[in-house]
C-alpha cells in the first residue's frame, strides 16, 4: 500500500558534530503528519552500549525503534565495536526480508566514529565529522559547518545553534532540542 503524500511522516533532523576531542549528537522533537505537527518533544536520541555510543533516528519511528534494538544486540556481540556493529546490521538491514522493509536512517556516534547506517546497505562516515540525517539534515550540516569554520563553539553548541537556525528554517524541524555529548 503506498501512502499518498499528504500522509508522508516528515520527522526530524538529527546532527552530529566533532571538535576538539568531542561528539555532540543532537536531535530536534517535532514529528509532522502531511501538513500538520503532531508531537512537538519526540526524543529521537539515545544512548547504547551503557552510553558509550549514542544513536539517532530519522523516518519512521516503529522501525527506528525496531533497528535500535538490533543494533543494540550487534553493539553487544562485537564488545561495542560501533564500526563493526554498524556494518553488519547493515548487512542485516539489506539483506534480511522485513528488515528491508523499515524505513529509517541512523546517526550512531561514539568517542571515536561518527556513522550514517541507511537501508541501502550504507555505511558513511563523514570526511569533517558533520554528520545530518532527516528532512533538515542537509540545512543542520550547512549550518554546522558554517559554525564551524567561524567560530570557536565547542561541539555541543554548534549542534544546538544549527539545529536552532534549521527549526528556523526548515517546516519539518522545532527548536525543542535534545543533545547528547560523549
């Protein structure tokens, strides 16, 4: 069954940000149905691993939930090894019938890798450590990068300026933010 377009679920943007030793990840609330917001504090957010990774979500929320808790089982079978957790849930997510179903993207960072995990079977971890994901993705990393070759902001104030100018901008995106930093 395809969903007509007035019936999309436009949810998110979830950014991620490197500096100076640190990974901020952050996340807006806003879930919109067509046309209308329908929850203005999702958190989209979490940490894993007893928090020495932290994932975001973009798409839908059912199957984000449902490749977190996938995700998690990887992070525990390879000893939060995050590249190598995230790799083979893609494998999984590409290859696996009802995995391929969900319709998502990751954000999955931890002190060392910053990682985009998509349905495709991608794996992309950004050259600059400005990683966005969902409808305002590419306006929060536009702005990320900005605040980042302008200013001296560590990384947990870059993610929650860019995403403030993003809620700003994009209609898809609200400034009730949520932010994680390892």
């Amino acid at each position: 069954m395809r969903r007509e377009r007035s019936d999309i679920i436009r949810s998110t943007t979830i950014l991620s940000v490197r500096r100076d030793g640190q990974v901020a990840l952050g996340g807006d609330g806003q879930v919109t149905l067509g046309d209308t917001t329908i929850k203005q504090d999702a958190v989209k957010i979490r940490r894993l691993a007893k928090g020495a990774v932290v994932c975001g979500f973009a798409g839908s929320t059912a199957d984000a939930f449902a490749l977190l808790e996938r995700f998690e089982a990887k992070l525990e079978q390879y000893k939060a090894n995050t590249r190598r957790a995230a790799i083979e849930l893609a494998k999984d997510w590409r290859t696996d019938r009802n995995l391929r179903r969900l319709e998502s993207l990751m954000a999955v960072v931890d002190r060392d890798v910053s990682l985009m995990l998509s349905g495709s079977g991608d794996v992309i971890e950004p050259t600059d450590g400005v990683l966005g994901i969902g409808s305002g993705g590419p306006m929060a990393t536009a702005a990320a990068r900005a605040l980042l070759g302008h200013s001296d902001l560590p990384a947990q104030r870059v993610v929650e300026v860019a995403l403030e100018i993003t809620g700003d901008l994009c209609i898809y995106t609200n400034r009730n933010i949520t932010v994680e930093v390892l």
